[in-house]
C-alpha cells in the first residue's frame, strides 16, 4: 500500500521445517494500525528466539520439526497514519467475505456507509484489500498446507482482561474443531498454571461481519484431513486506562500501554505463551483428542462457553 507517497510492503518470514507433513505455527500482529502492542508482543518473541539460536540446542530440535511462519505487522499504513483501518479506510479485519446472520453488534460489528465512520468493511462485493489478502495468501500457503497448523493474531483493547478468542465471531455456533479447543485449553491450564487469560470463543462477547479468521477457518475445513486453530490474543487495554487514566485523552494510549515499566510487563507476559504455543503444535499427537474422545470433550467446551453464563 502507498500513503503520503510512500509504498508500505508488508513483510514476513519463516523459519524451521517447511515439509508439509511437520505442524505449522503463525504468529500476526498489527491488524489494526492503532494497536502498537501487538506488533510489539510478536517483535519480541521473534527477538527472542533468534537471539536463543546461537546458544539453545533444544530450540534447534524445535525447529527441525516445526514451521514457524511470523508477519508482525500486517497493516503498515494504518500504523504511519495513526488509524485502524488501512489508508483505504477500511478496516481490515472487517473485509473478508463472511457475513453475521445472528446479529451483528451495531457498528462494531461492521458498516458499508462509508470509510469514514469507525469499521467500515469496504464496498459490496469488492476484493480484499491488499493487507487482508497478503494475510490470507500466507496463511494458505503456509499454514493450511501442513497438516496441523496454530495461529495467534495479536491485538489489544477490550476489557480488563487478556482474552484468548477462537471463532467464530459471525455465528454463535459452536467451531467443529472445538474438542481440539478445549484439549488445548486444558494443556494451557495445566502448562502455564498461573496464567492469565480468560479462553473463549468471540462469539461470547460480540458477533462481527467479515472477520478475517472465521474466513480462513472456513476455508481450512474443506481440508477435511488438516486440522486449523486460530487464535486472536485481545490485551485489556481497559486495565491500563484504568491504572492511567490519562491514557484516555490519547488515541494511541486507549489501546496500548504508554508508561514504560508497564510496556515492558506486557512484552514479558506473553513470551510464556508464543513458546507454549510452538511447543504445543510440535507435540500435537500427544494431545488432540482421538475420536472417543471427542464427543466428550466438546459436550464439555459446550456446557462452558454457549450454555448460560454464570
């Protein structure tokens, strides 16, 4: 994309295996312009694990069996206009081809009035923009080729809480992988035992037109013998207005943390879990439920996250 004259490519870059037989791992940050911290949080592991390179033979090992793929900043010119959306206005995780049936939350979930207004999806009928498209040409080639593929988009602004969101975000109904979903989320439970996110599908909190995971998701389930979970990391930016109030008279302070020992905290926070994630896809056989197993699990993922909230 160009803004002001100056062309902003989107870059990414891979790592370990590509045989289509091992698991793949993506890692996505800077969606929205606006949300700093996300492209920060997916920077730092990648710093961190490239500096582990030199020294750590068990990363080595790692990679020998797992392909990594990272694009930590999937829309450069929001991030040089200070916007969420694209200089085109749109706002790119609003633009793929999937429409909410089930009630779309007002605005928030997506408008076709005008490029001006907040959310807006881009016209009818209309390509992807560039960005989305770049995303999902990545992750089709990248991810949905293997036959077992994680992915973790990072963003930041709702709640008070850090929320790991799984699809779907057009539809209330439950994901056909969700059996594998609440596997992983028991291992996350029972691997990082002190964490802090709050596991659960988007739909619980608000329904969207044109999310670019569910369309992604949608298109991996016609690859009936590969298995695709992705997952958004939503950061509570809430929590550091409420601890900074003056955060709130700052566009860039409502979705990302300004004072710098709090930043640091936050980069630190999430290592634990893009490691665990990598380690997670490498060891997939030994926990993704076998086909007894399932149907329990899911009655259980059910009776947690769509019966009535507690």
């Amino acid at each position: 994309m160009r803004t002001g004259g100056v062309d902003h490519p989107v870059y990414a870059l891979s790592l370990g295996n590509p045989d289509r037989d091992s698991p793949a791992v993506g890692w996505f940050g800077g969606v929205h312009g606006l949300e700093h911290i996300g492209s920060q949080v997916v920077l730092a592991a990648l710093r961190s694990l490239v500096a582990r390179l030199r020294w750590d033979r068990t990363l080595h090992q790692l990679l020998e069996q797992l392909h990594l793929v990272v694009m930590p900043l999937v829309n450069p010119g929001g991030l040089a206009r200070g916007t969420r959306a694209n200089p085109a206005g749109v706002d790119l995780m609003r633009n793929a081809p999937v429409e909410c049936f089930d009630g779309a939350a007002p605005g928030l979930g997506g408008q076709r009035l005008s490029p001006g207004l907040p959310w807006y999806r881009g016209a009818a009928g209309a390509a992807m923009q560039p960005e989305a498209q770049a995303l999902c040409d990545l992750v089709t080639d990248e991810l949905l080729s293997h036959r077992f593929a994680l992915s973790i988009d990072c963003h930041s602004g709702f709640g008070l809480s850090d929320r790991l969101w799984f699809p779907h975000a057009h539809t209330a109904r439950p994901i056909e992988h969700l059996a594998e979903l609440q596997a992983l989320h028991q291992l996350l439970d029972e691997s990082l035992p002190h964490h802090r996110y709050l596991f659960e599908p988007q739909s619980r909190q608000y329904l969207t037109h044109g999310d670019l995971w569910d369309h992604l998701y949608l298109g991996a389930l016609a690859r009936p013998a590969r298995v695709f979970l992705p997952l958004t990391l939503e950061m509570g930016s809430w929590l550091w207005v409420k601890k900074n109030p003056r955060q709130l008279f700052s566009r860039r302070g409502i979705f990302n943390p300004l004072i710098e020992h709090r930043q640091h905290r936050v980069l630190r926070r999430h290592l634990g879990l893009l490691d665990f994630l990598l380690r997670a896809a490498v060891s997939h056989p030994l926990w993704l439920p076998d086909a007894d197993e399932r149907d329990s699990r899911r009655a259980r993922a059910i009776a947690r996250w769509y019966g009535p909230r507690q």
